[in-house]
C-alpha cells in the first residue's frame, strides 16, 4: 500500500534495533513510507537488514548513534520529511546513587544528542516550509517513580523542548509533536534496573541495595503504542500529545497536579508506597497476568 497523505514520506526512526522503534519503523514500511532505521552500533545493521528482508519489505538501515556528530552529519544527506527521536536509554538507581558518568550519558542519549540531531534536519524542513517532529518522550516526562528518576528529568527536558520547538517552528509549516509511552514489555524498563551492575562507584556507599529492587509496574503488550506511534509519524492522528496506555490517562494527570497539595512532611520517615512496589515486584511482569485488584495497588 502507497502511502497518500501529505506528501511526506521520506522517515527517519532513530534506536529503530529494537522494542517500540524497530516495530513502528516495519509498520511504516507496511504503509509504504521510505524508512531510514538507525541503529546505535554498526553490528546490529545487518541483523536488521536480514530481518527486514525476510519480511519482504524495503528499509534502508543505517548506523546512527546520536551522540556523534559525524553520525548526525551524514543524516543531513538523507532528505528526510519525518525525523522520529525515539533513540533513548534508562539509567535505573536512585538520584542520590547513580554517578556522574551515568547521568551525563542519560541526557546525552536521551536530549542533547537528538536535539543537535533535529537542529540541523529541521532547518531543512523549514526552507521547505513543512515537515513533522516526534519526539519519543514518555509517561515519566509527565510523571516521576522512584529509582527512575535521572531518566524521568531528561524526558521532563524532552517535554520543554518539544513543546517549547512547536511554537518556534509554527510559521515555518514545521510540525511536532510527542509520544508518552507507558510501561511497555520491550525489555526496556527491566534493562535500566541492571545498569548498576557497571557502575564504577563504591557499593558501600549506596543508599539501596539495587539487587532487591525491579522496575514498579506490571507492563503492557507493546503492539499498542507501536500502532499509535505509526499513525502519529503518518499523520493520521494529529494530537500534539499522545500517551498509550490510555487506561493510564487520568492517573497521569492526578499525578501531574498532585505537588500542589503535597506537604514536606507527608510520610515522612516512613517508606514510600511506590518504593515498596520495586521491592515487591518481579521483573518483566506482564499486565496481562494482573487481577483487577492488582492493577488498583499498583496505580500511584
């Protein structure tokens, strides 16, 4: 099927290897969309050249990481109508544990390396006078959880400058626009909680203990928000923000006003609720397997 929208066509998916980059990428291919998928390392672009070819469809796969600028200097070349930064990583740990190394690569990865990316490709689309931007934020660029919360202030950051660009870029016919994916079954969310593994730190002087801790929700099949997130990059939905799970909507927002009310006392000395749940929960724990009553204990 050829794709008959708007005329733009021509996409770029950044982290596209793998979890919810790599389906929306096969699905854009599907409408019949000319898809670029980057990967991070050159030893996953023939993996994703085979795959894809064994499913019959044509992607150009590339080696992008956006943290080099001779990476993000070759993707000028490629004419692209649709830039999707969806390359991201999750540094797990507390804020008060996770050392400097780690939390500059998280918002080199996360924010500075695809902003400089989306710098120079949206001053093309602006001469063109159209394009689309989709930043791949998340829930957690609305809310926070414990343990997540260095990846949660480099979506926060992704937030300001999405939303902050789609102003700026208005009367250059540029669009933007955002993704919020909840907790997704990708290995992404579980992935973070071993980072700490490599930390090169002094165990004796963390805070937690992060062998006895998991990432805090069950999570969901991931061909939900690879669905939404293919029709946001196509232009079928046209909403500026868009989060899937939207069972997980009104949570978000009473999490979103809830500062308002809170005091600096609340709970104090005592274990926070959403704490204790990466104590109790099991990695890797499909929603699907929750009761109704423990999808209640597990909302915030």
């Amino acid at each position: 099927m050829k794709h008959k929208g708007d005329g733009m066509k021509r996409v770029l998916i950044t982290g596209a290897a793998t979890g919810l980059g790599y389906g929306t990428a096969l699905q854009l291919a599907e409408k019949g969309f000319e898809v670029i998928a980057a990967v991070e390392i050159y030893g996953q672009v023939q993996p994703l050249k085979r795959d894809v070819a064994a499913r019959g469809l044509s992607v150009q796969v590339e080696k992008l990481d956006v943290t080099v600028e001779g990476d993000r200097r070759k993707a000028l070349g490629w004419n692209i109508d649709i830039l999707v930064n969806n390359a991201g990583v999750l540094e797990g740990g507390s804020v008060v544990d996770i050392p400097a190394s780690n939390m500059r690569h998280e918002f080199e990865v996360n924010v500075i390396g695809p902003l400089l990316l989306t710098q120079g490709i949206v001053k093309q689309m602006a001469k063109r006078g159209r394009g689309r931007i989709v930043w791949v934020s998340s829930r957690e660029g609305l809310n926070v959880n414990p343990f997540t919360g260095i990846y949660s202030a480099s979506k926060h950051a992704i937030e300001a400058i999405a939303e902050t660009m789609s102003m700026e870029l208005q009367e250059f016919g540029v669009e933007v626009a955002t993704i919020n994916p909840g907790p997704f079954l990708t290995g992404f969310n579980d992935r973070g909680f071993q980072t700490w593994e490599s930390w090169e730190d002094i165990p004796s002087e963390r805070l937690f203990e992060y062998t006895k801790l998991a990432f805090p929700r069950p999570q969901f099949d991931p061909a939900l928000m690879i669905t939404t997130m293919t029709k946001v990059v196509a232009g079928e939905v046209d909403s500026y923000r868009n989060l899937e799970p939207q069972s997980m909507l009104e949570e978000t927002k009473k999490n979103i006003e809830a500062p308002w009310t809170k005091t600096v006392k609340d709970g104090l000395g005592t274990r926070a609720a959403q704490v204790q749940k990466c104590y109790d929960m099991n990695p890797e724990t499909p929603e699907s397997n929750w009761t109704p009553e423990e999808r209640d204990g597990a909302s915030r």
